[in-house]
C-alpha cells in the first residue's frame, strides 16, 4: 500500500527541520569559536561561514546581520537549548526560589550559575568588551546584566521572606552581592585568569556567598 502523501511530507519536513538545526549547531559553534577568539568587531561573517562548512548565503539567510548571528548564539549559549523560553523563566530557575532550605537554594543557585558561565561566560564578555564600541552589543550587555540582576534579587528575596538573610542584610543588597561575586568578569578572573578549576570555583563561590547571606558556613 502505498504511503500517504501526509506521511510523506512529515517526513520530509521532519528531515529539513534537522538538517537544519545541524547546520545551525555548525554555525553557532563556528561562531563561538570565532567571537571569542577575536572579538565581536573582528570577527567577519565570511569565516564563520568558512569554518561552519557552509555558504556565505546559507549563513545569510538564517542570519542576516553579525549582530543576529551573535544573539542567537549567546542566548542558546545561555539556554544550553534552542527551546524558546529564557534562563530566568525556566523551570529550575524557578524551583531554586522555591527551595526551602535556604543552604540548599543557594548550592542549587551557584550550580546553575556554574553551568550557565562555563558554557557562556566567555561569550557574555565579549558583549562587555564591545559595549563601548557598538551599540547593539552594549544593549546586548546592558540587557543580559538587567535579567541576571532579576535573577539573584528574586531569590535574595525569597530568602528574605523566609527570614533566613544575615541580620542586617536586606533583599537588595544581597542581590548586590550575588551579581559581584557571581559575575562573569569574576568567572574570567578565576577560571581563565588564575587558572582555577571549575569546582574550586564552585566550591568557592558556594562557601562565600553562605557566609555573605547567611552568616554561616
């Protein structure tokens, strides 16, 4: 019997969808490569291309300026996905403000933020050291600080509310301290800089940020 033409057509639009997501996966990573090698400004669309494997028009068509090239793979760099919905609305975002324990949410805090800097924090720098230069990796910068400041107040908050910040620490400096210490400029220093390794950075991170909140360790 013969297959239905429905079938046929959801099988062949299945196939693009994933050629198509391997060629994005070859750019971003070409990209990635590339950005923090040279730079947002030194970095030209014609060798991503190149070192992606693909035509400058393919890179074009899915990306037609450098600018859309580099927020789409920071913010999947960022995501670890393509799936569309943003670190600060993600499901383990929320369950660490939700976290009663107020040790554990901020173990499970600095984990993520781990994660999320080893996978990004080179690419969050580079939007830093452009920002002065170019205007959309400055509102690129300006807009990725704004979400991660949103981040750490809504769980110094949470920690506010169940009383557990040091005494005489309110929800806002405390959201303070977590956007220093956990900033990807400390990341760099540590990680590329001093040559630390990523779990005595997390360790770190995690034993000071309890004394600084908590009071304890």
């Amino acid at each position: 019997m013969p297959e239905p033409v429905n079938q046929k057509r959801s099988y062949r639009s299945a196939k693009r969808a994933e050629a198509a997501a391997t060629t994005r996966a070859r750019i971003r990573e070409a990209a990635a490569r590339l950005f923090t090698e040279n730079g947002y400004t030194g970095t030209r669309m014609k060798e991503v291309a190149a070192l992606a494997g693909v035509g400058e028009r393919t890179l074009y068509d899915a990306f037609p300026t450098k600018a859309a090239l580099f927020g789409h793979t920071l913010g999947v760099t960022l995501a670890g996905d393509e799936e569309p919905v943003a670190v600060p609305e993600r499901p383990e975002t929320l369950a660490i403000r939700d976290e009663p324990d107020p040790e554990r949410a901020i173990g499970r805090a600095v984990d993520q933020m781990t994660d999320l800097l080893e996978r990004a924090g080179d690419l969050i720098m580079v939007t830093v050291e452009a920002a002065g230069a170019d205007p959309d990796m400055r509102a690129s910068a300006d807009a990725g600080a704004e979400a991660t400041y949103g981040v750490h107040l809504a769980l110094a908050t949470a920690l506010e509310e169940r009383g557990a910040l040091r005494p005489g620490l309110d929800a806002r400096t405390a959201a303070d301290t977590l956007f220093a210490l956990a900033s990807p400029h400390m990341h760099q220093l540590l990680r590329r800089h001093r040559g630390w390794t990523r779990e005595t950075y997390r360790v770190w991170l995690r034993r000071v940020l309890v004394a600084e909140l908590l009071g304890s360790h």
